[in-house]
C-alpha cells in the first residue's frame, strides 16, 4: 500500500458524522455490548476449566458438553466474551491455513497435511451448520471467497499459490481462477485475475461468538467474566491443575489456555507468541446505485494478493468492511485494550477501499478498530494436551481463526477425552514452536518485516511489464520464518 504523509491527505478521508475509533468493534456498536456475566464468587473445582471465552474457549467447552453433558466445565474470562478477537475480526470463516505445509508433511507426512487441509474446509460446514442447529443467527452467507489480483506480480503469485494449494489438499473445484467476461459478479477497479474458492462464508463476528456463548450456557457451561487470571499452574504431584485469579482459584483436572493474541500476558508465556495488530474501517452503507456498478450479489468474501493484503466482506446492511495487518506489533509486546487504530493504518485500509472500489471514494467511513491476534514465531498454529501436567492449549491462527478455532475446539475435546481419533492424528497437534526474540530484537525485525512488504508491493505496482514477485518480499518471508 501507498503511504498517506500529509496531515490534509489524512484528512481527505470522507468521515461519518458517526465516526468512532476504537472501543469497541463495529460489530459490537451494531448489536449492543453484552450484559455482562457474573465473575468468578472465589475457589471452585471443576473437570475442565477454559481460560478464554473467545472462539476457541466457547467451541472447545461446546463440544466438550455435547459429548459428555455430565462434564462439569468452567470458562473465566478477563473482560466478556467476544472481547478480543472473536469479537473484532473481518468475519472471514475460511479454509485458509497459515503455516508452511512443508514443515508440518517433514513429521507426519504429506497425506497428514492433506487431511488438515481437507478438515479445514469441513470446518466450514460445520460452523455454518453449529449455527443453523443452534439457532445461532451471524448474518451468515456461504458466498465463498475471491482473491483479486491487480498487477501483473501479483497474477503470477496468484495462479502460482493455486498451483501450490492444489498439490496440498485442493482439487480443482476447491479454488480454481476464474474467467471475467463470463462471471462478472464483482467489480474490482485494475483486476487483472481473479481466483474463486466456495470453502469460505461470511460471519458477523460479534453474533456470532455472543450467540455461542449463549449456547454454551444453556448446555450448562459457567462463563465468568470480569475474572483476570493471574497464572495458570500445572499439575505437581498430588495438586492437581489450577487457574490462579484476582477472584480464587479454580482446580480442574484439565486446563485449556484459549487466549491467542492475550497469552503473552500469561506469567512466563510473555514470548510464546506474538501479539499483532490488525485494524479494520467500515463504511456507511453503501447506496444501491453503487451496488449495481459494484455487484458483489454473492456477498462472497473479497481479498487481494499483495504482500500486505486487505480481507473485505459486504456486510448484512450493505456496508463495506475492510481490514489489514495496519501497525502490527508494538514494542514489548504492548497491547491496545480500547482498540483504537492509528490514523496511518486507518487511511492505508481508505486507499485500498478506493483503489478497489473508486465509486465508493465519497462514501463516507463510519468506524475504525483494531484487534491483537497471536503469530507463533514459525508462523504454525498449534493444539496440543500435555497428559502429565493437564495443561492444554490452542491458536497461534496467524488470522485464520474464525475457523481453526473450531477445529481446535474439536480436537482438545478428543484430547481431553482420550480419544484417538482422525482429528487428534492431525499434524499440527503437538506441535511446539520456539518462542519470539526478545526485545528489542522482536520489534525492529517486525518493522523491518513490514516495511519490506510495503516497498515490494510499491514496486510490483509501478512494474507492470515485470511479472515477477519483488525480492523484497523473499527477504521478509525468510526473516520472519514463514
């Protein structure tokens, strides 16, 4: 992306005169912050204790219940449910897998990997179908997903990932480029390719996670918010596990740490995994005679392939909502709990918005917000059950979490169950990451990251005869261990 570097550029930006920043996401401002629940009353003892009541944690204690109803299970919760981000995510529920295939194919194999791709688009089905069962309503609309490119670097990037892809789990029908002339759904200014996968639906992130809640409730789950946890201790001999809070401890004979982007908040997990910011605008609605110029009547989800890539959706009132990775890590790892976004990031995600869709240049932007999501350092999510001390964990998404984490959730509940079954033989169960540098290392290689992938997309932009990926870009892959 271009960078904004005048203070009139930024303000150039069309504002509602409802505009806020930060908060809470516009998905929240949409449907009204939840009343919140009561904290934990002081020391409890329980089979299961969650730590998180985002996706992860509800799924897991979901699945755990409707397996065995008898199970007593608990989920503390720092703030409320949905706080982080499962409540201020891009509502992408897609079969996108981060991580190197390679990596997890060297031990387990390469039919191993295969089948977490193939689970992963299962994954899809089963949330959408969780959803209607439950009566849980998310604006949910199985459009699939599209993946524009608009220079000639990015086409050959394009068609060389659905290559890749396709020796790694995807047939042909599972994501395949699409002929323009023959499906011209969807108008994106300067789209020279155009790639189309049905493994994906869009979501209204904050329905959704509050609806599970709700869910997990009902099956007779206690969700205690407004309970910081201090530590989460393993088993020592005869003590059994146990989460330390500013309110009691909870003892359980298995503990599920459900806290992505927050675990570096956890005592001694300050560098298992890297908080990185990801921000987000959404417009007003858009009027209908811009929809017809536009399209998008598929409502599918909308990403671009350049190195600092966008994720966009259509929202159920016919907004435009569109993210990006912004400023994404803060030195020593600081979070932002109010999720403002900062103004370089906010007019970033405006250029892309218009350099996609220029009829929508005067409509005017009505939210900004950011959230923290949870990066391993070889960029490889995780679900993992330690038998001998009762500690289990799951994330490290890399932003695709909306659906990993329910697969997670299914696994830890075979885990936690003992059960051996296709979900616990998956390749990423187990598996353990060395954590991040220090600082002040972990900072400058990240804004040395970030800033290689800026400048190869600005290159590949300005050479279109050039068809080739900058080398900008393989230097950032190779530094950041992707």
């Amino acid at each position: 992306m271009g960078l904004f570097t005048t203070a009139a550029q930024m303000r150039a930006i069309p504002r509602s005169p409802r505009f806020a920043n930060g908060g809470v996401s516009f998905w929240f401002r949409e449907t009204g912050l939840p009343e919140r629940r009561a904290a934990l009353p002081g020391t409890a003892d329980y089979d299961v204790c969650v730590v998180g009541a985002g996706y992860t944690g509800l799924w897991t204690a979901y699945y755990l219940k409707k397996e065995q109803p008898d199970l007593r299970v608990a989920v503390v919760e720092r703030e409320f449910a949905g706080f982080g981000a499962s409540g201020r995510n891009g509502g992408w529920l897609s079969a996108e897998f981060a991580g190197s295939r390679e990596r997890y194919a060297q031990s387990h194999g390469k039919a191993a990997m295969v089948a977490l791709q193939r689970a992963m688009m299962d994954t899809v089905t089963e949330v959408v179908s969780v959803t209607e069962a439950e009566g849980v309503d998310a604006d949910v609309v199985r459009g699939g997903m599209r993946l524009v490119a608009t220079n000639a670097a990015q086409r050959e990037r394009l068609a060389e990932d659905i290559e890749y892809l396709q020796e790694w789990g995807y047939w042909p029908d599972d994501i395949h480029l699409l002929d323009g002339e023959r499906d011209p759904r969807l108008s994106v200014s300067g789209a020279v390719a155009c790639a189309y996968s049905p493994h994906a639906a869009r979501v209204q992130p904050a329905k959704l996670v509050t609806g599970l809640a709700r869910v997990v409730e009902d099956l007779g789950v206690a969700v205690f918010e407004g309970t910081a946890v201090e530590e989460i201790r393993p088993r020592q001999g005869a003590s059994r596990p146990a989460v330390v809070t500013e309110h009691g401890t909870v003892y359980a004979d298995h503990v599920v740490r459900a806290t992505e982007g927050f675990t570096s908040t956890l005592r001694g997990q300050r560098r298992d995994w890297q908080p990185v910011n990801s921000s987000m605008i959404v417009t007003e609605p858009v009027p209908a005679q811009l929809w017809e110029k536009i399209g998008w009547e598929g409502r599918e989800l909308l990403g671009d392939t350049a190195h600092s890539h966008v994720y966009a959706q259509r929202t159920a009132d016919d907004r435009i909502a569109i993210g990006g990775r912004g400023v994404p890590h803060r030195f020593g790892s600081v979070q932002d709990d109010e999720g403002a976004t900062q103004p370089q990031a906010i007019a970033e995600l405006w250029q892309a918005l218009v350099r996609m869709f220029p009829d929508v240049a005067d409509v005017p932007v009505e939210h900004a917000w950011s959230g923290v999501l949870g990066v391993p350092r070889d960029w490889r999510p995780t679900v993992h059950l330690d038998t001998d001390t009762g500690l289990g964990w799951a994330g490290g998404y890399a932003g695709s979490g909306v659906a990993a984490s329910n697969l997670a959730g299914r696994t830890l509940r075979d885990l936690i169950l003992r059960r051996e079954t296709d979900l616990t033989r998956l390749p990423w169960v187990g598996h353990r990451v060395r954590g991040w540098e220090p600082e002040p290392l972990r900072w400058v290689g990240t804004q040395v990251i970030h800033g290689l992938y800026r400048s190869a997309d600005r290159r590949e932009s300005r050479t279109e005869d050039k068809a080739h990926t900058s080398r900008l870009a393989g230097i950032a892959s190779r530094i950041s261990g992707r």
